[in-house]
C-alpha cells in the first residue's frame, strides 16, 4: 500500500474507496448527538435518580462503546464527588456493589464482555444503565432486572456511533447532578460537529480541509499523539484507536504530563533520525499534541518544553487546539476532527476504512 495524498481531492476514489460509508457516517455525527439525547429523555434516565447518588460509576464497554466511558469521566471531571471508572473486560472489579451505578454501552448489543459485566452487575444488585441497539441481549439483561435501557439506531460498525452512545450517560450524570448539561449544551455540541462536517467534506479541496490536513501530516509517519488535559487525552486516544481501525495504521497514545517522563525520549531515538541523502523516505517519528484551555500551568511549561524539544530535533510537530467552553464541546470538536482524518489517512493509502477483517477473524478463532 501506498500513500498518495492526490487520492484525497479524487472525488471519485472517496466514493468507490469508502463503500460502507465511513465519510457520510462521521457527518452524521451531529445527528447522531441529538438523537442520544432525545432518546436519552425519552427512555427517562432520570429515573436513575430517583434512589440517590450512587458511591461510584462503573462504565462498561470495549472499543468504540468504551470510550463513552472515558469521555462521561472526562466531561465530569476531576472535581466529580465520586468516582468514574471504566471496564474493559470480563470481570467486575470486586469492589463493585449494590450501591454503584453500571453503566453497559454496547453499540451491537451482544459485545461477551459487556454482557459479562452486566450480569454481574444484577446479580450484586447494582443500578443498570444500558446503552445499545434495540431488540439485543443487552436489552434483555435490563428488561428482565428493570433496569433503565436506553435503545439507539446503531448502524454500521460502533465506532461510527460514538455520540449516540455517549451523550446518554452524560444525559444520566446530569440528572444524578455530576455535570451541567443541558438541552442548549447538546444543541451546541451538534451544530459544532455540523460545522466540522462542512469543512472537512469530501469537496473540500486538501489545502482548506483541516482533516485531509491532518491526514496528510500523518501520513507516512509514525505518529505520537498527546493530549495535554484530561478531556484531550480521551481525544488522543479516539484518534489512535480510529486510525487502528480506519487506516489499520499505527500510533502511540500520551498524556501530558506522563508522557514527558517517558515517551519524550524518543526524540533521541531511531525514529528521530532522518536520512536526507536516503533515496526513498523512511517513517519517522511525528509529535502530535491536542491541547486544551483547562491545562495545568505546569503542564503547559512541559508541552511547551517538549514542543520545542522535538523542533530542536527536527521531529515534525502538529498542534491542535480544542474549540469550546464546556468541556464536552472542546473534546468533540477534536474528535471530530480526529474521525474525517483517520478515514482519510485510509483513503489515501486505499484502505477500506470499514472493514476490519482482522478483528473478524479474532473473534471467529476464540468463538465456542
């Protein structure tokens, strides 16, 4: 496979080379925001305060329905008065008990460990929220316990659902008074996500594009991706996660300021050097940092102290700034820009950016 970034301004490549519809998928994320929240309200999740705060949230998912966990602790916040855990795995941690909320998000419904979790969350007697497609095992496992379940439209692969699955339990966490969010802050939310759909369309040319950009100065690198906040770091995460599974294309997830006291050594590594007299280019290390207004003063000192590292290095460098005032707004707006560029990182190295057939066939080989 190849990088060629004139694929990504071939109208018609973007077609033929996206046929399960990643691209209009990421567009309809601000739908996919005010379709959460109304179901959300209608499936009356403020129910769940109805026996009070809970002691802790336990956030159950894997892959994409995971990181609805993290971006739910991210939103709260380090000020939250309890904890905001997530779960990815079999097993419920033992500390986990009658008096905690489960939250299950599975976009497909019938993810094992989710399942898992959830039944050992009714069985020790925990609240259960569940989040998922209708009509699932998952809803099943809520009905029968009388559990809240909140049904949303799935399609497609769940990574492609993010906001439907992640706007309900910041909707339950506004009820049970952990965050401010309102009808007007989703609202916000979606037509900041209309607007980074209008930007980063397919016909918009790569030099205006911020997420063909984006894609470009990715491409043929080995990308290390910071978040300099909390709220950031989920966005980095997003994006390596989506460039896995869109562009089956590797890169390394920090967070500042952890990442200074490890990761920054590899300005002085293999993958730093550059060769100019090479007769073809070698992948070579790449400093992405995603940052955030809410940042520590001292993490500011490191992310600027590492940002000039790295130019002193000659390790390329790509900063982007989060857009927003609460903190849900500023995590969409990256990673929103973070979804258009890993789908057209794939597109420009011709990769379906739906099909993940190694995960298939993972999960055939484990199958009973």
């Amino acid at each position: 496979m190849t990088w060629e970034p004139e694929r990504l301004d071939d109208q018609r490549h973007l077609g033929e080379g996206d046929p399960g519809g990643m691209l209009p998928a990421v567009a309809a994320s601000a739908a996919h925001v005010r379709t959460g929240y109304r179901n959300a309200v209608e499936a009356r999740v403020e129910r769940l305060a109805d026996g009070g705060r809970p002691r802790a949230v336990v956030v159950a998912g894997m892959g994409g329905s995971g990181i609805a966990g993290d971006i739910l602790a991210a939103v709260v916040g380090s000020g939250a008065p309890l904890p905001i855990v997530t779960v990815r795995s079999y097993q419920l941690p033992g500390w986990v008990g009658a008096t905690d909320l489960v939250i299950a998000v599975s976009g497909s419904g019938d993810t094992e460990e989710t399942l898992s979790l959830a039944t050992q969350a009714v069985r020790r007697g925990c609240t259960l929220l569940g989040v998922g497609a209708p009509g699932t095992p998952l809803e099943a496992i809520a009905t029968q316990a009388s559990a809240v379940y909140v049904p949303v439209p799935i399609t497609g692969q769940s990574r492609a659902n993010l906001w439907l699955l992640s706007i309900p339990p910041i909707v339950a966490a506004a009820a049970l008074r952990l965050v401010s969010a309102d009808a007007d802050l989703f609202e916000r939310v979606a037509r900041s996500l209309e607007d980074m759909a209008h930007r980063c369309r397919p016909s918009s040319e790569s030099f205006i594009n911020p997420g063909k950009s984006l894609a470009m100065d990715l491409a043929e690198s080995v990308p290390m991706i910071w978040g300099s906040s909390p709220a950031a770091s989920v966005a980095a995460y997003r994006l390596v996660c989506q460039l896995g599974a869109n562009a089956k294309y590797p890169a390394v997830h920090g967070e500042l300021p952890e990442a200074g006291h490890h990761q920054v050594a590899a300005f002085d590594g293999p993958l730093a050097e550059r060769d100019i007299f090479a007769d073809t280019a070698s992948r070579a290390l790449r400093l992405v940092v995603l940052r955030d207004v809410e940042e520590h003063p001292q993490v500011t000192r490191r992310r600027e102290a590492s940002l000039r590292l790295a130019r002193e290095r000659d390790v390329p460098v790509t900063e982007l700034a989060a857009e927003g005032v609460h903190p849900l707004e500023r995590i969409a707006s990256l990673i929103g820009l973070g979804d258009y560029a890993s789908t057209y990182l794939a597109l420009g190295y011709d990769v379906d950016p739906t099909s993940v057939s190694a995960i298939t066939e993972v999960k055939a080989r484990i199958s009973p």
